[in-house]
C-alpha cells in the first residue's frame, strides 16, 4: 500500500469519527427534552399509581361495615340510638 492511500484512509476515518461525534451530539440535544418530559410524566405515573394504592387501601378498609360505620359517624357526626355524643373543648 503506498502512502498516499494509508493517508486518505486515516483522513477518511478521522472526518468518520467527526461526523459521527456531530451525530450523537445533536442526538443528545434532541433527547434532552424528550428525558425530561419523560421524568415529568414518570413522576406524575408514580404519584398516581401511590394515590391508586391508597384509594384501593381505603376501599378495602371501608368495605367492612364496622369500619363504614365508624368513618360515618366522625365525618357526619351520627349517633346510633341509645349513643350519648360528648364535646370536649379543643382546649382540654
């Protein structure tokens, strides 16, 4: 091989390494964007899927009638016949 071919091949794979660098770095610039709308949604997938969690907890815990009845009567202030209610002060 003579040297002006060893030469235009080094030449050659030098101006191949320079175009593929351009490549994965206007690859980078691309996927940038797209990473952090992927990190966004990934964060919003995990608080749904952590709120899907608790609801199905809560879901679970209310199904038993004793437990139904009880959250009833905090949230609505109910009493069953028979029940005495008492208030305390919230300074007690």
């Amino acid at each position: 091989m003579s040297d002006r071919f060893i030469k235009f091949i080094l030449i050659f794979q030098f101006i191949i390494v320079i175009y593929l660098g351009y490549l994965i770095i206007k690859e980078k610039r691309v996927n940038k964007p797209l990473k952090e709308e992927y990190r966004l949604y990934k964060n919003y997938v995990d608080r749904l899927e952590k709120e899907n969690k608790e609801l199905k907890r809560k879901l679970e815990y209310l199904s038993d009638p004793e437990n139904l009845k009880k959250e009833l009567k905090e949230k609505f202030n109910l009493v069953e016949p028979g029940e005495k209610v008492i208030i305390l002060p919230e300074n007690f």
